[in-house]
C-alpha cells in the first residue's frame, strides 16, 4: 500500500487526539480549578526500499501545572493556592491532588469538597472543625483556627517535578509519586476567600480548536485522494484479458 496512506492515517489519529483534548479543555474552561490537558507529538521516522517516511507518533497526553487566575469570593471556606502546589482530598485509592478550592462543611464539621471528598490534613487525616464555632480562620499554612485556637490544618502537597500526574475523579490528578506535605511557605500557601480558575486560555483553546478541524479534513482529503490513486493503478495495471 502506498506510503502517503500510513501518512495520512498516522496524522488523522494525531489530530482526533488533539481534537479529543482541546474540546475537553474548551468545556471546562469555566470549572474551578481545572488543570488543562496538553499532548506531546514526535515524529517517527521508518525505512523503507525508496528511502525514509515520517509519520506521527499518536501522541503523549500530560496535564499543564501552570496557574489559574484567581476569583475573590469572601466565603470563609473558600481557599486559593498559591504557587505550585496541591490540596489533598481523599480519593478512591489513596490521597489524590485538586486546585479547586471550594470548600464545604458537613453536618459533623467535616472539611469536603464541593463533590463530596473528604479534605486531608498534612498526616493524610480527614479535617474536622466544630460546626457550632462558626466559620474558621484559614492562614496561609493552612492552619484552622476557630475562637482563637488552631483546631487543624489543611494538607497542602508538592508534587515531584517527575511525577507521572493523571486526571483523577472529581478535578483531581493523581501522581505516580506521593506528594510531600509543604514546608516552605514562603513560595507556597494558601489565600481565605478566593478561589482558582481554570489555566485553560480561552482563544488560543478555540484558535486550536479551528485548526485542528481544518488540519483532520485536510488529512481526510488526501486518504481520500491517495486510495483513489491506488484503485485507479490497480484499474490500469491490473492483469490484462
């Protein structure tokens, strides 16, 4: 089969990747503390009897750390993260890592999210406060204080710069490597009040978006076009009567 088929089929499942996480990034734009998505390509290079052919490899996806902007909300269980840094919520398998700050307070003084999962202390412990206290003082090192006494702290974690991260349920990623409850905070910490959006840059994400939709029907132009070559080849040279 020729070549440009490989080609083009190589570029056409690239693309549907990139399509796939650019259209998830652009509906999440508005979620709180959403990490968006970015795929890496390389080119691979075979050999063939004429020479050498490029293709594109399907893609790695990774998930970018980079910083959302900040919201002023005034609710006193509202947090923003500053610098590269996690929250640790419970998750199904152990302690998973979200940005998103929205906090909120069970029956029993129990610290969650907005979509149920528990908020961990720096030890890996849920977070417990007194609901008749009233709302809690949060500072920067995540320390709870309710009438003047620190009643617990919130688990703020770094995650290794080598730590494979992956989407997780509910806005969190979860790390190959364990993240390591924050010490410094100084570059590190945590604002009362406000909360992170999305790092997703609405028209770049729209911009890509447009072209990787003509980029996929250019490709499929030329699938097009190239098994149309081959058939009519096969017409003319085919075995004569």
């Amino acid at each position: 089969m020729q070549s440009s088929l490989y080609v083009s089929l190589s570029s056409q499942i690239a693309l549907e990747k990139r399509l796939t996480t650019t259209a998830s990034n652009v509906a999440n734009m508005a979620t709180a503390g959403y990490r968006a998505e970015e795929v890496k390509f390389a080119e691979l290079v075979a050999r063939s009897t004429r020479g050498e052919v490029a293709f594109v490899s399907p893609g790695t996806t990774g998930i970018s750390r980079a910083a959302g902007p900040i919201t002023k909300t005034d609710s006193p269980l509202d947090v923003a993260i500053q610098g590269d840094a996690w929250l640790g919520i419970s998750g199904p398998n152990g302690v998973t890592y979200t940005r998103d700050g929205r906090l909120t307070m069970d029956a029993n003084g129990q610290l969650r999210t907005v979509t149920g999962r528990a908020v961990v202390d720096p030890g890996g412990g849920p977070v417990t406060l007194d609901p008749q206290a009233g709302p809690p003082t949060i500072g920067r090192d995540g320390s709870l204080t309710q009438n003047r006494q620190q009643v617990g702290a919130l688990g703020l974690f770094t995650l290794e710069p080598q730590a494979k991260i992956s989407r997780a349920a509910d806005n969190a990623v979860a790390s190959s490597v364990p993240g390591r409850p924050v010490q410094d905070f100084t570059r590190h910490g945590i604002v009362q009040g406000y909360v992170e959006g999305a790092n997703v840059k609405p028209i770049l994400e729209m911009t890509r978006l447009i072209a990787i939709q003509r980029a996929f029907e250019s490709a499929a132009t030329q699938t097009s076009e190239a098994e149309n070559t081959l058939t009519g080849a096969i017409k003319t040279l085919g075995p004569q009567g």
